[in-house]
C-alpha cells in the first residue's frame, strides 16, 4: 500500500478488525445451528462454517500484519519496514472459493456420484482461477495485471455457465419450497464474485489510495460472498428440512 | 480522552476487562442453555450469543488499545502516542445492534415471512443508527456531534415506533404465558437504548473527564443492552418452551 494518511489509516485498520469478527460470527452461526436442519444438511452447514473459519484465521493474519507493517503515533503513519503480506488472501481463497462451490452443491442434496463430480470439477476450476489471479496481484507492471487478470476469468465463466446451464436439471428437481432460493444462491455467487473482478482492476485506473479501496473492496466482497451466501445456504437447509417433515428436538 | 489521573485510568482500564468478563459470561449462558429451550427458540438463543460474542471481541480489543495508549508508571499516567482506537465501539455495535433486534424477532416465533420481513426492515434502521452516529462521534465541534446525533435519533424513532405499534398484533398473538415479557422486553430495548444518546451528548455538557464518563457510561449501557436483555430473551423462550410442553432432557 502506498503512502497512507492518518484517516486511511484508521479506517483499514478498522476494516480488518470488523471482517474478522463477521466472519467469526458468521462460524459460529452455522455451526450452533446445526441441530436447527436435519441431518442431510449438516455436511452443508459444516462447510458453510469452515468457509467464514478459515476466513476470520485469515483477517486475523491480515490484521496483524497490517498492524505489524505500520505504526501510527502522534497520529502520524509511518511504514516500520515489515512488508504488509497481501498473499494471506490468496492462500485464504485457494482454500475458501473452492469451499464456497461445494457448501452449495452439498445442500441441493445430489446423488453421491453427481456430488462428488460437481465438487471436483467446479472446485479445480475455482482453484484454478485463484492460482491465475495470484501472478497478476502481485506484479508491479499492469500489463501484467491485466493479462493474468483475463485469464483467471476463463475458469470463472466456467463456473457461470456451470451454474446457470450445467445444473439447470439439478436445481429443477429441488422441492418447490426451495426451488427459488437455490437458483437465487447461484445468482448471489455470480454477482458477489462479479465484485472481485472490480476491485482487481482498481489499481490500473491509478488514482491515488487504489491500495486502500483495494483492501476494503475486497473486505466487503468477501463478507457478502462467505456470510451473506452462507446465511442463504442455512436457510435453504431449513427450508428443505421442514419439506422433509423434519422438526429440530 | 483528556489527561487521565491515576485513579481515572485504573476506574477505566478495569471497566473495560470488567465489561469483557461480562460479556464472555453472556455469550457461554446463552450457548450452553441451547439445550433448555425447545428447538424453536434455539435460533434466538444462538443470535443472543453472538451479539455478546462479537462485543467480548471488541472489548478485548477496547481494553489492548487502552493499555496500548496510556501508561502508568510510579503511580503517573501518561501518554503513549499510540491513538486509543474510540471506532470499536462504532463497528461492534454496526454488527451488534441489528441482531439485539433479530434475537428479539426470532424468539416471537412468528411466520417465516413476517420473520425475514421484520429481521431485514429494524436491522437495516438500527445499522443507519450507527452509521449517522459515528460521524458525530469522531466530530472535534460540538455542532457536528449534535447534529449527527438528532439525525441518528430519526431511525431510533422509527425503531421505537415498530416496537410499540407495528409489532402490537405480533405481540398480542404470543401465548398468554409469555406475552408480559415480550412486551417487556421491548420496554427494555427503549430504556437501554435511551441511555446511549444521554452518554453521546455527555461531553457537550463540557466538563471534565467527559472522556471518562463516556467509556464508563457506554460500557454499562452496553452491559444492560446486550447481557441484561440476553437474560430477558432466555427467560421468554424458557417460558415459551415450557407452555409448548417441552420437557428439557
């Protein structure tokens, strides 16, 4: 991040903070509420809480290696020399974006072999994408930005025809009542990862403080993409566990 | 905060870890009495605990900041450079006042309709609450501070109007042996609450150690609003459990 004043100091500092304790939240929801859905929409729920763990582990590392990379006194922002390690939300999403794939295909509750097939192949393209985006992150040239940029987008208009077309069937066979919200969740995952694209070709535009809107568009993306959606697949587990006759005891 | 006395600092430094046992406390009383209500009423217990989860975070982190900021040596207390970070509260309270409504909703058992209606319109007030709090907060001028806060007060207005008359039939439908309490319950949500903007407007009056009275006034007031309110909600699913004929095993 480049030079930062006081204000942006603050307010990145409180952005991390406040992302880490949604996402802490956010596990802990999914997880205490697993007796809330019947046991075919456990494994779902689980996933769901391992997404927003795995994340808030990572906010937490941000954050501390934000706090780490500069210091404030006398309200005054200087860089203490550590690097501020932008490779934590990479990792986060190697693990994380795959995992988001699979909580939605675990609660429309497939066939086992068609389960495990949509898990492989849309969770290789969600790693993919992640592993194409990295070089582009990280590269101090734009063109370099871009061109990694543009091919991390193959594997994600993959996944959008995946969800919108290769699993037209699937979401038709789901019950009535659920129907809706399982082909809204597929909408949610398109649109909350439209967002990254965004943020991603923020810095060529190269107005001052990219690094900034950087780092807190990607914060509010992924609150949106891992507790937002993660809310949606908890209540489509409750939808369908009611269909089912289920009742918590 | 103006220069502190050594008496001040300690009077502060131990609200704040008080306040963080307290709300520690709070969130294990509501998660291991999961199992004292009847499934219905887990959701709210689960919300109430994430609302104390979230701000025993945020204490924690109040309490490092204030250590971090002021030291006490030989019995003088001074500066560090170090800003105290005052915007903690501002972000729990973004994440925790929406759900102190939430959990209020979730425990009248209503359809699940009305539910997401009711979560999605008093949380979306009770965050524009916050959100036109904070700038008057931070402001330096006393104008800036009272003129965010009146328009703060406009969503708290709205939120006290659905409480007492929007939610009167939702209310009026609970069974008999609850229905004190619930209304009760939203009694409370307007005295606590009430108690924010009299601390808000605190250092207009000008006085010394505003400062102080501030963080000890908001620390109580979140106490009542948050463990005080999380026992109420316990009490009425208790109640409510026990008129369903739910037995806890």
């Amino acid at each position: 991040m480049e030079n930062l004043s006081f204000n942006e100091y603050q307010l990145v500092y409180n952005f991390f903070s406040f992302t880490f304790a949604a996402m802490a939240a956010g596990t802990l929801f999914s997880w205490l509420n697993l007796g809330s859905v019947s046991a075919s929409y456990r494994p779902a729920m689980v996933v769901t809480g391992l997404v927003t763990f795995i994340a808030a582990y990572h906010y937490l590392q941000i954050f501390i290696s934000f706090d780490g990379a500069y210091s404030a006194v006398d309200g005054v922002v200087s860089s203490t020399g550590e690097a501020f390690n932008v490779t934590y939300r990479y990792v986060d999403w190697l693990l994380t974006v795959p995992l988001l794939l699979i909580e939605l295909i675990l609660v429309m509750k497939l066939s086992s072999s068609e389960t495990l097939n949509r898990c492989v192949v849309l969770g290789s393209a969600a790693a993919l994408m992640i592993l194409l985006g990295y070089p582009g992150e990280i590269s101090t040239d734009l063109a370099g930005r871009l061109s990694w940029g543009l091919a991390a987008m193959i594997p994600f208009l993959f996944i959008v025809y995946v969800l919108f077309f290769g699993l037209k069937s699937s979401i038709e066979a789901q019950p009535i009542e659920a129907r809706g919200l399982v082909s809204q969740a597929c909408w949610v995952v398109v649109i909350t990862w439209s967002f990254y694209p965004v943020v991603y070709f923020l810095p060529m535009l190269g107005f001052e403080s990219a690094g900034v809107a950087v780092e807190i568009g990607y914060s509010i993306a992924d609150i949106a993409a891992k507790v937002g959606f993660g809310i949606l697949i908890y209540m489509i587990a409750r939808k369908k566990s009611e269909a089912e006759g289920y009742i918590a005891k």
